[in-house]
C-alpha cells in the first residue's frame, strides 16, 4: 500500500472502533463514518481522524475502503447504492470488507465492483473485541492475490492474515467458525443445565470440563466470563451471531453438505433472537436454553448459588 493512501473506516461499532483505533495509532490516515452520528462523534473526539462529509464524498478521499457493518447487505447499500463509495473511488482502489457477510453475496459483490475497475478483498475477523483492542485478531481473507498483497500491510495491524483463496472463502471460513463457536455453546450450556438439575455445581462442572475432554470455548472462555458471573456482556450480539449461522447454512446448502446439527443450532439461535431481541449478548442463549426447563416440582431443592 503506498505511504499516501488515506483509509476509508466505515461502521465505528464494537468491532470497528478498535480496529480503526488501531490503524491510527500506526499511523495511518483515516476517514471515518457510521450511520449514527453520535458513535462517530465519540470516536473522532479520541483518535487523530476525520470525519466523513458523506459516504460519496469519503469515496472521493480514500485509496483504501475498510467496511465493519452489521450485515452484507448493509456493505453493499454503503458501497453501490445512491451516493454510494463505489462510484466515487478511483479505479485502482481497494475494498475490503471485514464485516461478517454472506459468501455468496460478497461473490456477487465482486463481480459487480470489478465491472467498476474496483477490486473487493473479504476479510472477516475473529476473536471479539479484545483481540480488536490488542491487534491480535485473526483475519480470513479472500480474493485475487494483488489486492491482498496492496492491503496486507493495513491487515497486519489488526490481526494475523489467513489466506482462505478465491472471492468469498474468507466469509464462509467466517461463518463456518462461528458455527462451531455457537455450537460450543450450546452443548456446553445443555451439559450445565442437565448437570444441575442432576445435582452438580455449575462451576465445579465448568472446572471438570476444562481439565476434561469436553474442554471448547464455552467452557474456557464463555461459561467463566460471560455466564456463571451472569454477566452476559460478550461485546458479540445475538442476532449477529444467529446471522452468522444462517450463513453457515447457506454455504453448506450450496453443496448439499450434510448440516444436521448447523440446522439445530441455527433454529436454537433463532429462537433465542426472537425470546429475547438481537440486540441481546450472544451468551443470553444459555437464558433462553434455561427458559425451557420445566420448573422442579415443590420441596425438589432450588438451583446451586
Ligand atoms: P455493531 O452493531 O457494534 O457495529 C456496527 C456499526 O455499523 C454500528 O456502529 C452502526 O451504527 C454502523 N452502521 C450500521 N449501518 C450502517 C450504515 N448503513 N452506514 C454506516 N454505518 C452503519 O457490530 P459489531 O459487533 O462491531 O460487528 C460488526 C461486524 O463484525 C458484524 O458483521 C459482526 O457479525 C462481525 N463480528 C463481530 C464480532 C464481535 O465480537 N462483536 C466479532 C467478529 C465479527
């Protein structure tokens, strides 16, 4: 990436913010923007940016474009819809989007950006927002090799880079993790309560399981900091995370691969978003598998404190 080229930072959320911290503090130039003016403001007051007049007018600025929005969907609206970035960047560009999007959808992404003379890389990132603070995500990158090497430098700052191929691969590497992350959830979550009801103490559970072969990262990292404290405050939202496992469907769907146990816990997430709102932490899964418990019957004893 040449040593002029100013970054277009778009969607300042939980995931962007540190991230685009991040490139600041090594010295890059950054544009911002997010679709709510107060979250740009907060940003612009602390790190050394500017704040974009308009997504055409952060086009018109920027040689390198780093999307971090909710949804594909969302990417493609900032990207090509009315006063978009995509018309206003020159050709040469790059486009890289970090978001969680759908795979096939960043294919057709691609394709219509590259009619543009704009080549778009995926880069989706795991690893939550404490790796984005320290630099240390792990990102999943896909695309045609020239453009990657232009941004790997920018990458780099953010998190180690994977090479997953062509245009798409890094989002369904995205979305087939976290597949396997929720999933880990989930049986780690009906092991607890099963184990409860039974009689064991959920921490002393959660302490077996970690010396244990039952050992994943809802038992290392999601049961003791985000659910035996209660505390439900992963920085990953729930409709995110079901989101991302319709996407998981949707890659294993588009080579009829078997999908059985994706399909359950996709429907456990779904369900979840609709008891209790995709705003909820992503954690809140363990309250609504909890919710569907039948209360013990009276003088049965009450849950382990
Ligand atoms: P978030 O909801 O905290 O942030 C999204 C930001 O995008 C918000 O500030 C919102 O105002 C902004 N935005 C929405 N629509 C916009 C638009 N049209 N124009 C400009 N800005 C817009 O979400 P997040 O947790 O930061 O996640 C961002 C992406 O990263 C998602 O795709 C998510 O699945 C993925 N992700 C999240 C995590 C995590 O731990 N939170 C980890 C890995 C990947």
């Amino acid at each position: 990436m040449a040593s002029k080229d100013r970054i277009g930072f778009v969607g300042l959320g939980n995931m962007g913010a540190p991230m685009a911290r991040r490139l600041a503090a090594a010295g890059y130039a950054l544009t911002v923007a997010d679709a709510l003016p107060e979250v740009e403001q907060r940003f612009a007051a602390e790190v050394n940016c500017e704040r974009a007049a308009s997504l055409a007018a952060l086009g018109e600025r920027c040689q390198v474009v780093i999307t971090m929005l909710p949804n594909g969907a969302i990417v493609r609206e900032v990207l090509l819809g009315t006063n978009g970035i995509a018309h206003r960047l020159a050709a040469g560009s790059v486009v890289v989007d970090m978001s969680s999007s759908s795979p096939i959808g960043t294919r057709e992404l691609f394709a219509d950006l590259a009619k543009l003379g704009i080549p778009l890389v995926d880069a989706p990132v795991s690893g939550g927002v404490k790796k984005a603070a320290d630099g240390t995500l792990a990102i999943m990158v896909g695309g045609d090799p020239e453009p990657i090497a232009r941004v790997r430098p920018v990458l780099e700052v953010m998190g180690k880079v994977f090479l997953t191929g062509a245009s798409g691969t890094g989002h369904a590497m995205k979305a087939l993790n976290n597949f396997l992350s929720a999933a880990n959830l989930a049986v780690a979550a009906e092991a607890v309560i099963a184990g409860e009801r039974f009689g064991l103490n959920p921490a002393t559970m959660i302490d077996i399981l970690n010396a244990s072969t039952g050992r994943n990262t809802g038992t290392d990292s999601k049961f003791p900091n985000n659910v035996l404290p209660r505390t439900f405050n992963s920085g990953f939202a729930l409709g995110l995370m079901a989101k991302d496992l319709r996407l998981a469907l949707e890659v294993a769907r588009s080579s009829g691969a078997p999908a059985s146990l994706l399909e359950m816990c996709s429907q456990i997430w779904s369900n979840a978003e609709q008891q209790l709102g995709a705003k909820a932490d992503n954690t809140e899964v363990v309250k609504y598998l909890e919710s569907l418990v039948p209360p013990r019957p009276a003088g049965s004893g009450g849950r382990h404190a």
